[in-house]
C-alpha cells in the first residue's frame, strides 16, 4: 500500500461553512487524489480525515476525486492509503 509520501494531492476547493448547529458546525471538503510520479489519478483511494476526537474516512471514485461532507471544523491529519 503506498502512502501520502508517493502522491501529490490537489484540492479542488475546501469548503468549511458553518452549519446551524447548536453544538458543533461542519464543513465539507473536495479534492482529487493524483500520483505524482504519472500525474494520474488514483481510483478508489481511501482519504482519512484524523485528530484527537475523530477519523472520518472518504473513498475516492474511479477519477480520484472525493467528497467529505459533515465534517466537524477543526485541524485534520490527513492520510492517503491505496493499492
């Protein structure tokens, strides 16, 4: 499995909009996974979103792009697993 360390990752656009929300607001976030070596894209990677408090895990579909909706605002480690 390769990792973040063999991919470029360009964000098509990061959206956090805050929700009507008495306890948290969310955000969504959209973005395509690219090999950096081909410049193509990965089908079907997994993105994980982690802090302290979360793991929010997105696939990518066959073109490598992704969305995650829901998202509680915040700072996020992020981490691209594929085949």
């Amino acid at each position: 499995m390769k990792t973040l360390q063999s991919l470029s990752i360009i964000f098509l656009a990061i959206f956090f909009s805050p929700a009507v929300s008495k306890a948290v607001s969310t955000g969504d976030v959209v973005g395509q996974v690219i090999e950096n070596e081909t410049q193509k894209p990965v089908a079907f990677a997994l993105i994980v979103f982690e802090n302290g408090m979360d793991k929010i895990e997105v696939t990518a579909n066959e073109y490598g792009y992704y969305y995650g909706s829901h998202l509680p605002t915040g700072r996020y480690q992020m981490r691209v697993v594929y085949n």
